[in-house]
C-alpha cells in the first residue's frame, strides 16, 4: 500500500470501543471494543470463569459486566478475536449483553471508565482498512450493504465486499503501472535507438486500459440508482390522476384523491421497491393558472422537483379533448426521461388523438388497473437495469477519480502517439492517472480522503 508523505493519526493505537447495534430494545445488543489495551479492559469489568485475557482467539466467555466502581450491570458474553484475526486486524472484543438503551450505555461507559476512548465515526473500519484488511472500495461496501434499500443494493454490495470491483480496478491500475513503467523504459535509451513500433504497441495497451475504464464507467448509472434511487415525478393538469397514480403505484391510499381541482398542493413523497430498483415516487400539484399563492409555489416546487426526477410521468386525461396546455408543458420535458400515462381509458372522448410522438405512452384505466402497465415501462425507462443480474457498481467518487484518470490518460495517449519526443510528458500524465485510481482502492491515501470517506460511517462500525 503505497503512502509516501503520510502520517497516521496519533490515536491510530488507542483502544476504542462503540455500541455496535442499533438504538432501541431487543434481545441482544453488542459493545464493540478494539486496540492495544484491550485485554486490560476486558480483565477490569468481565468476571467469569476466565480471565478474557487467558482466552483463547474465535472463543466465548460467559460472565457479568461489573462496572470499575462495582456497579453490577448484566449477564453476558464476551466474544474474543485476537489479532490479526478480528474485523479491525487489532484484538477485539465483543460484549453481547440484553438489548437496551440504559443496559448497553452502561456497558459501554465501564469500557470508557476502564481505559478505551468512545469510537468515531466508521473508525472500526478505517482500522480494518489500515491494518490491510479491506481496500477502501470494500470499506463503502460496508457501508452500502448497511444502507441497502433492497435485495439488489444488498447483493451488489455483498459482490463489492468479496471483492469483485476492487479486482477490476486493480486490473486497470496495473495495466496503466505497466504502460508508465515502458515509458520510463524509453527515457533511459539514446534517440534514435528504440524500434520503430514501440509507441504504436504502448499506445495500443493504453488503449486496452482505456476500454476496461470505460466498463467500469458505464456502471454508474446502476450504482446512482441502488444507492441513492430514482427519482420518478409525477406531473399533469389537475385531475388527471396524479394522486391516484400515486397511490395505486404505492398500494395504498397516501394521498388525498379528490374532483375538486388543486387538492394537492405541495410535493409528496414515498419510497418504493421496482425490482429491486429504490423508486422515490413524487406526487406534484396540478398544474394550471391559478391565483392562490399557495397552489403557486405547489406548481413551483412541481416544476423543480421534475427537472431534476430521473423519470417523469405526465398524466392526461383521455375523457377531456387534448389541450394547448399540456402540449405546451410537455415541450419543456425531455422524452428520453418521460412517460406520458394516457389515463381514463374507460372514458376515452372519441376521436382523441395524442400527436407528439417523441414521448412514451402508455394508456391505462388508473380507477380500474393496478398500475402494473405503468411500472413495466418504467422499469424500461430504466434501461432494463432491473432485469440483469445484480453486479458491484461504482459509487459517484469512484466515478469522480476514474473522470480525473481518463482525462490523463488520453492526453497521455495523445503524447505516446507523437512519438518518442513526447516521453517524458506522457510519463506525467500516467503518473497523474494513477494517483487518481490509486486513491480509488487506497493504494494512495491521505488523511483528508480517509476522514471523507468513514466520516459518513455509524458509531460502532
């Protein structure tokens, strides 16, 4: 792991410990605590039949937790991982005593009173990545597979954490490291030595590992919409039947659905599952010309939330002649990312004809449906990602780095193809792209990209 100028924090070796499990009751709740001194510890408030340091690594203990001031708090078991074969790579211990807020702060306040220091944020894992247990793209599957929002966020996580992207991106920084290493090669030749197809050949595995960048790339759309969701706002004239959309998409009744027009008045949202997909589902107010302030900044905040939805569904309904208002707000949609739900079928006006034919339709009997016509083209809006097998995917600062390092490594090519004058530029431009995808796995690391990274972690993980 490569780390040059870079000085670990003063409390890397501090023995810190952490309520592992959610807040709130339950059967069972684990205090985590990890370090040099955590044997100490561990002898100062467990008393069973041994001595947690006479114990030996993947054993438990059964026993009470006394408190330093001899304070009697609960049975428990003490689960000893010693090092390196522990989640942090330090010795670790585990309290497992009954769930409980009052219980399992006790517990931790006696592991404080006997020495650790309480954890920071994600520090658990910032030690296993430290210590070489995981890379950092492992370390946020962690973190993804604790915020998974369904089956598929979970899967994908699982797949990062075993390691299945990390062995991708490792892939194309050693291909770029054998590219820079045959540049610097050439730097050590007189002019006029070197055979002819030497930069033709670096230029062709430069191009190789633009490809597999490339691959990596193309998954970030999978990746914004597992961890963060897509956005899917609901839009149309008032009385189209946007709030029955909504609540036949949801399977129940969230919101008011109403004949009198601008019932609702500002944005609604519900989280729901699409194979796999998290969907955001936004319910906007109606849109039209109206005089009420309030309905006003409705139709505002409807405008907003539409412009930055992943997909829009544009509501019209068939039992009314199409109008000049729709078609006007339909132009400023874009039909790659819009669905135009012709509803009301069941009272279709004769003769009605719907005539911009960029956009997606779909025609439906909301009242009398079950949305299921709506959700299948949604699914297709989203590329037919919730059909294809559950993959690792790149996260947006995985994308960010690979941005910065395929910038370089074009102009890299550029110069590789100039010929041998343009060596020793093109040497900086791979130096400058592996700096970038070194950071992507931690090969290369700096405090402040640590600190970003596990910042966003719990307590206790």
């Amino acid at each position: 792991m490569q780390n040059s100028n870079i000085t670990l924090p003063m409390n890397q070796h501090d023995t810190i410990a952490a309520i592992a499990t959610p807040p709130g009751e339950g059967g069972v709740g684990v205090v985590r605590v990890s370090g040099t001194g955590v044997w100490e510890i561990a002898d100062k408030i467990f008393f069973g039949t041994q001595k947690p340091s006479d114990a030996a690594g993947g054993t438990f203990l059964f026993g009470k937790i006394i408190a330093p001031d001899g304070e009697k708090i609960d049975e428990a078991l003490c689960l000893i991982f010693r090092a390196p074969r522990s989640y942090t790579g330090d010795d670790t211990i585990e309290i497992q005593g009954h769930g409980g807020a009052v219980v399992l702060k006790k517990i931790l306040r006696s592991c404080l009173a006997a020495g650790a220091r309480m954890a920071e944020p994600g520090e658990f894992t910032r030690r296993a990545f430290l210590n070489g247990k995981l890379d950092l793209v492992q370390a946020e599957a962690v973190a993804d597979l604790i915020h998974a929002r369904s089956d598929r966020a979970a899967k994908a996580a699982v797949e990062q954490l075993e390691g299945g992207l990390s062995k991708q991106f490792t892939e194309l920084y050693d291909g770029v490291v054998a590219v820079a290493a045959d540049i610097e090669t050439t730097l050590d030749f007189v002019e006029d030595e070197l055979p002819d197809d030497v930069f033709p050949a670096l230029a062709g595995k430069l191009k190789a590992n633009l490809m597999l960048l490339d691959q990596l790339f193309a998954t970030w759309d999978e990746g914004h919409l597992l961890r963060e969701g897509a956005r899917v706002a609901i839009m149309g004239r008032p009385n189209a039947g946007k709030s029955t959309l909504f609540n036949v998409l949801l399977g129940r009744d969230r919101a008011i659905v109403s004949d009198i027009p601008g019932t609702t008045r500002d944005v609604i949202e519900e989280a729901f599952i699409l194979n796999g997909i998290p969907l955001r589902i936004l319910d906007t107010a109606g849109l039209r010309e109206t005089g009420c302030l309030i309905e006003q900044e409705g139709i505002r905040r409807a405008r907003v939330h539409s412009g930055s939805a992943d997909i829009t569904l544009y509501l019209i309904d068939l039992s009314q002649p199409f109008a000049g208002e729709d078609q006007s707000y339909l132009e400023t949609l874009n039909p790659a990312r819009t669905v135009v739900v012709l509803n009301k079928s069941d009272k279709k006006k004769s003769g009605f004809r719907f005539p911009m034919s960029d956009f997606k339709t779909v025609e439906t009997s909301l009242i009398h449906g079950t949305g299921k016509k709506v959700l299948d083209v949604i699914a297709e809006k989203l590329g037919g990602i919730t059909n294809a097998p559950a993959h690792a995917v790149i996260s947006e600062r995985h994308r960010n780095l690979l941005i910065n390092a395929r910038t370089e490594l074009e102009l890299a090519r550029e110069q590789i193809s100039a010929g041998e004058e343009s060596a020793v530029p093109a040497a900086e431009h791979l130096r400058a792209a592996l700096e970038s995808l070194g950071q992507i796995t931690g090969r290369i690391y700096h405090n402040e990209l640590l600190d970003n990274i596990f910042s966003r972690f719990c307590i206790g993980k």
